[in-house]
C-alpha cells in the first residue's frame, strides 16, 4: 500500500511538469484558441474556451481510473488518483484564489500563495501567445518571494 501512496505523490508532483510543458508548448502553441480567451477576456461568462482543458485532463485520469480497477487495484489507479488531486490543486490555486472566479479565499497573507499569484500576474501581463513567462502552477520561482 506504501508503494500506491508514493506513485500517487510522484504522480502529482510529475503533473507540475507535465503543466508546465503543456502551458508553454500546447496552451501558447497550437491550441491556443482556446487559451486565449483567459488571456484576454472579452465576456463575462462562467465558462472559457480555455476550460476545455480540464476536460482534456480529466480523460487521462478516468481512464486510468477505469483500468486500475481491472483485476483489483493496480498502479494504473493511484497515476489516476494523482492526476485528479493535480487537477484540484489546480482549480482551487488557478480558478479560486489567483482568478476570483470563485470568491472564496479573496485575502490571503501566506507568503507562498502571495508570490504564486504575483508570479501568475506576470504571465498574463503577456497578452499574446509570444514572450510568456511563469508557465508553472504551484512551483513558483524564488524571485516571486521578494517583497
């Protein structure tokens, strides 16, 4: 059981790789129809073009969700499993408290979360797909903890 709890941990810190790579190379690369409404936002919905990434996301998780449960629970379920706490920690760090598009952390002192949003303010100072910087989610450089 030790060895599901550190493929789900490797799994989830791996994703913020795998966010990064994606954000830089996909989302400001040939996708980028559909990140760019977050970038330059010119209506007032719930949704974004850009949410279609969640969905993007979430097919991988499900599907290892679906074949880590073939023949009892295998190493293809826990990958899942840390994709989807990825996927959480991302909504609640991106959506929730960097965007306000759910208003329920508004004011926060924690120094990290602070310098994550600062550093988040930098990437999208960057209107176009070009020249973009800070492409992580939850690493967030050094430089960002400055005062």
């Amino acid at each position: 059981m030790m060895l599901f709890l550190v493929v789900t941990i490797l799994t989830f810190v791996l994703m913020e790789c795998v966010t990064w790579l994606t954000h830089k190379y996909v989302m400001h690369g040939f996708m980028w129809y559909f990140h760019e409404d977050h970038h330059q936002p010119r209506y007032n919905h719930v949704f974004e073009r850009n949410d279609v990434f969640f969905i993007i996301f979430a097919i991988p998780s499900i599907l290892l969700f679906y074949f880590g449960l073939e023949g009892g629970l295998n190493y293809r379920f826990f990958i899942g499993l840390g994709i989807l706490f990825y996927g959480i920690a991302y909504f609640l760090i991106h959506d929730v408290l960097i965007h306000q598009r759910f208003k329920w952390f508004k004011k926060t002192k924690n120094k990290y979360l602070v310098s994550l949003r600062k550093a988040h303010k930098v990437h999208h100072k960057h209107l176009g797909k070009e020249h973009g910087e800070c492409f992580g989610m939850l690493w967030v450089p050094l430089k960002y903890f400055k005062v």
